[in-house]
C-alpha cells in the first residue's frame, strides 16, 4: 500500500500518541531513525562477534546486509510492505552467512512494528513466517553446506526464544495499531461534534436575525406606507408614522447587534438580557404602530419560564403577529398565554382573512418557530381555522422553571 495509510497520524502534528506523530513530515524520509538504527547494528555485531568465535567473522558482504536493513527502513512509511520483506531478506542472507548472532534484527523489528501500525498485518506475519521458517532451516537442515565449518545443528528447544519474541514484537505492534485508530476515531467525533454545533448555533442565528427583521421591517414598511400616503394631507399622522418607523428600527439595530456580539465574541455574556415574555408590551405596542390591537389573556398561574422556553415564546407570538400583520386582512389579534403545571401553551388567533396573493404556513418563520418549539421538546402548529382566520399554537415545557413569579411575568387580560 502507498503513503496514504499514513495520513491519518500525519495530518496532526504533535498530537496523539508517540506513533501517531510519525513521520511528522510526509515529504521526507526517516533518514535519522534508519542512520540511529544502521549504527547500532554495526557497532553491536562487532561487539557481539567477540563473544561468538566460532561465527563466521564480519567481512565485507555482512557490512553490506548490516546496512541494507537500514535502508529498507528508509522505505517504510511510504511502501510498508516492502520495507519488511525487505529487512526480512537482509537478516535472513546474514543467517545464511553464519555471522554473528546480534542486533540484525533491530531493522526487522522497526519494520515489522511500522506496518502493522499501518494496518499490514498479513504481510507482516508472512514475512516473519518466512524469515523463522529460513532460520529453521538454516540451523537444522542447511548448516551443513553453509558457513562456518564444523558448525552443528541447533537445540531445538532455542527456536522458541525467536517465536516468542516475534510473537511480543506484532502483539505490541497490534496494541499500537488499536490505539491510533482509537485516537483517529475519537478525533473524528470531536470534529463531527464540533461541526454538529457549529451548525446548530449558524441555524440559531439565522432564526434570531429572520424573527428580528421580519417583525421589524414589516412594521417599518406598513408604517411607512402610512406615511406616504398622508405626507401631504395629514402631515402629523405621517409624523407619527416616521416616529414608529425611527423606533422600530432603533429597536431592530439593537438586536441584530447583539446577535452579532455574540459572533465576535461567543464566550461573554451578551450586553442585554434576551427577550421574553416580560417585554410583550413592548411587542404589542409594535404592532398597534403597524394597526394591528392585540388582546392579550392569560391562564393560570404566571411562573418564570427557564430562559430558553422564555425566549421561544417571545419569539413565536412575534413571528405570528408579524405574519398577521403581513398576509391577514384582520387588525386584530388574540393571544393566549395558559401556565400548566408543566407546560406554557399559547395561542395566536386572526380573524382573516388571508391578503390576496400571499401565501400562509410555508415560510421560514413558521419553520422557525417549530425547531425552537422541538429544541425545548415542545411542539408548535400553524394553520387556517374553520371560519376562515388562523391559528398558531405552541406547547412549550416548563422543566427547570424557579418557582411562581407573582405578577411580574405576564401582562394580564387585556
């Protein structure tokens, strides 16, 4: 297999464990690693050919397979499989040689190590299979025509050392390989979760800004019309109509900032509190600038709703009014506000009925108002009534609600 069963560790540098981090350049190759490893064989058979005098004493050709193992070692994150083979192939020719038992199979070692890592699991225990199965031969069939002379068959019960060792080498290489893959699986699911909640507050903003400006700016266009049809004939009533006009986009410019406040800043806390039932007079008197009388009832005992089920219930009594006041030929609303011992439910009422030409229950604003609705593991429903008008009603839970509020929360029958 190619390089590409690298990148995973190789895109994160410096995250991970210790074998997820190489190599931590893809473009070059391992040349400290293979040049430590090259060294250590070298200097360790020397070393381990004067405790083994009936070897076959280190000549040129077993400098050369010293070395050639190192320099598969260079090949081994690009073509894993052939880096094993490789180191295989040189350890097994020094066998054959009759050298001196030593660190030749630190390269075998390292490479086998690598691609299991890498996922090669079946070439690697092909290739030790085979280099095992050679020394087997070597020690017990083949001694007799291979150097040194004179040299016996091996005890048998010394070819269990190798296996073992081959045996802990791919076990511990397995044990790496799991980890990296559970390090790259849990990497994935933050970056998953991340973007999950990256997208959930993009849709959180976008609603915020549609409820903002779609109350506000049909406001403004009504009271703008207003205005100019009686700019000349009734200059106070356009004065009037200019001075909603001022307010209602005063009030729009103040939201839409904080919205972006929170964008440029996520982690503080916004300037001012987010609306709420608590300024529903407010929004009542938005819509009498527009022409629309708004009654206002309610139900049961007024409690402080958990800031979320608040700001939900502010929004979709605003997202109604502003469509009664943009598709419905009544000037007057009716809402309902009924505390339960769990829920809030409200009610948007019109009369009707609907302006020619527009089109009720498809816009984003009704969308709108069914995800905040879902998100509280509430429900929200919009349609045309019997008689003609429509209706809005929305079912929100009170879990985590503080307690009664007295008369602070409502606005009462109006």
């Amino acid at each position: 297999m190619g390089c590409e069963r690298r990148a995973p560790w190789a895109r994160e540098r410096g995250a991970g464990p210790p074998w997820e981090r190489w190599p931590a350049r893809p473009g070059r190759l391992p040349w400290a690693s293979a040049l430590a490893v090259a060294a250590f064989q070298q200097a360790g058979s020397y070393y381990a050919a004067f405790s083994q005098p009936g070897r076959t004493p280190l000549d040129s050709f077993a400098r050369v397979l010293l070395t050639a193992g190192p320099a598969f070692l260079l090949l081994r994150h690009r073509h894993p499989v052939a880096a094993v083979f490789g180191t295989c192939l040189a350890a097994a020719l020094y066998l054959g040689g009759g050298y001196p038992y030593g660190p030749v199979f630190l390269s075998v070692a390292v490479s086998c190590f690598t691609a299991v890592v890498a996922g090669h699991r079946r070439a690697v225990w092909s290739a030790v299979g085979l280099l095992w199965a050679g020394h087997l031969l070597i020690a017990h069939w083949l001694y007799r025509w291979l150097p040194p002379r004179g040299d016996g068959a091996a005890a048998w019960g010394a070819e269990w050392a190798p296996a073992a060792w081959a045996v802990a080498l791919v076990a511990a290489a397995e044990f790496a390989r799991v980890r990296r893959e559970q390090w790259a699986q849990a990497r994935a699911e933050r970056a998953a979760a991340e973007q999950r909640r990256a997208g959930e507050e993009r849709l959180r903003i976008a609603r915020e800004l549609h409820d903002v400006l779609a109350h506000s700016i049909s406001v403004i266009n009504v009271q703008a019309g207003v205005g100019l049809a009686l700019i000349d004939t009734h200059p106070e009533q356009a004065r009037a109509a200019l001075t909603t006009i001022k307010a209602a986009s005063k009030e729009a410019l103040g939201e839409v900032r904080q919205v972006l406040d929170t964008l440029r800043t996520p982690g503080d806390a916004p300037r001012s509190p987010a609306p709420g039932l608590g300024r529903l007079q407010e929004l009542i008197r938005q819509a009498a600038g527009a022409g629309l009388d708004v009654r206002v009832t309610t139900e049961g005992p007024r409690t402080d709703l958990p800031p979320g089920a608040d700001l939900a219930a502010f929004r979709i009594v605003q997202e109604a009014l502003t469509n009664i006041v943009r598709h419905s030929g009544s000037r007057t609303a009716d809402v309902r506000l009924h505390y339960g011992p769990d829920a809030l439910e409200l009610t948007v009422d019109d009369a009707g009925p609907a302006l020619s030409g527009t089109v009720s229950g498809g816009g984003n604003g009704l969308v709108g108002m069914r995800e905040r609705a879902a998100a509280l593991g509430g429900t929200a429903e919009a349609g045309a009534r019997p008689d003609g008008g429509f209706r809005v009603r929305a079912r929100l839970p009170l879990r985590g609600r503080r307690g009664p509020q007295g008369e602070r929360g409502g606005t009462g029958a109006r």
